[in-house]
C-alpha cells in the first residue's frame, strides 16, 4: 500500500492555470500590470503572447509601462509542462485615447436645390460623440433639408436640398470623457469658388466646395 502511494505522489499533473488578471482598461500612457498563476508537476513554464508582437514575456507577470493605442489587443498566457496539451487564457486589454479628427471630405456639389454632403471622421476609445456647428457656433439640427447621421467613427451631414441659408462654415467637434477635437470646412456659393481670379490649379474645384481643416484639442467658445 505504501508503494502505490509513493508511485501516486510522483504521477505527472497537467499544467492548468488557477488564477489570472481580469480584462483590464486603461487610458492611454498608463501602465499595465498582469498576472498569470499556474501549476502542475512538473512545475510549468508560463509565456506571455500577443498576436501582433508574438513572445513578449517568460513568466507569471506581464508589465507594459506608458501603454500607447497601438497596444491594445487580447494578450494569451500559455502556461505547459509536457503532460497533455497547454492551458491557454487571455485577458483582454482596452486602451482609452480622446478623439482625433483623421478626415473631412465633401462628397457632392454645392448647386443651389441640388444635394450635397459633408463628412467628418474620428478616432477614439470609447467612441466619439458627434455635433455639427456653423458659422457663430450654433448647433446644427436635422430639418426637412438636413440631416445629421452619425455612425461608430464618422458623422455625415447631408444636405437634400442646397439652400442660400446652408452655405458659410461647418465644425464637426468630436468628443468623449477624454478630450475633444474639431475640424471645420466651408460650403461655398458656385460663383464665390470661382471669385479672385483663381486658376485651374489653384486647388478649387468645380464642385464649390472648400475644405479646410483645423484640429485643436477643445472647440473655441
């Protein structure tokens, strides 16, 4: 009887991990601390991966120091002793940044009765809030001639019917908990595109519109 229980002490034990760090958010420029308890006979061997990066750490703890948004993504820990197959968990990763502007574009002609649309796109962790503003900072509303369409990392402001009162200055100001940022543009009568002599080259087009943009981090009163 004490023989088979001498031969039961020195069985192998598959590795399996016990105990690991919850799903983490955090913003950006902070630093990420995770953990990774395993065991097992013989004692296993813990690595840490991420998909982008491969191999990032050989061990029970996993420390990033000011995280960037690049960063983001679900790291594995890997923890194996050769007696079956790996135990393999993830913790996933967040990692919070405030919007930046990365385009505004017209997509159709100004003409007066004809259609016409503006776009405005942000990145942003957690997702950006849209508002539309014009000329002295009044909010721009949905009517019968405007809409205002917002989706996860853009803001389209269409136009059904081109009026005198839709042209002049645009700002779309994206937002989150973490910051702000804005980018203007101006919807330009026809003939005003074409005023001041400016040539074929001179970046005006024939479709009357004229981007311009400016991104700060908080809109100007």
């Amino acid at each position: 009887m004490q023989i088979v229980q001498s031969l039961e002490d020195v069985d192998a034990v598959p590795a399996r991990i016990v105990n690991i760090s919850q799903d983490v958010s955090v913003n950006e420029g902070g630093n990420v601390n995770l953990f990774c308890l395993a065991e097992g006979r013989p004692e296993p061997t813990v690595t840490w991966r991420a998909s982008k990066y491969g191999l990032m750490s050989e061990g029970e703890f996993l420390d990033i120091t000011e995280i960037k948004r690049h960063q983001a993504e679900e790291f594995e820990c890997i923890t194996s002793n050769g007696v079956l197959q790996p135990d393999v968990r993830r913790v996933k990763v967040v990692v919070n940044y405030p919007p930046t502007i990365t385009d505004v574009k017209s997509l159709n002609s100004a003409q007066p009765g004809k259609t016409a649309l503006l776009r405005c796109e942000a990145m942003a962790v957690p997702t950006a809030s849209f508002e539309w503003y014009k000329d002295d900072h009044r909010p721009v509303e949905s009517d019968t001639t405007l809409r205002i369409k917002n989706e996860k990392t853009r803001s389209l402001l269409l136009f059904t019917n081109v009026t005198e009162k839709h042209y002049g200055n645009y700002t779309c100001f994206a937002s989150n908990r973490l910051g702000a940022s804005n980018a203007s543009m101006l919807l330009l009568r026809p003939q005003t595109a074409y005023s001041g002599g400016a040539s074929a080259g001179s970046g005006v087009n024939s479709l009357g519109l004229w981007l311009g943009l400016s991104v700060c981090v908080l809109l100007k009163a």
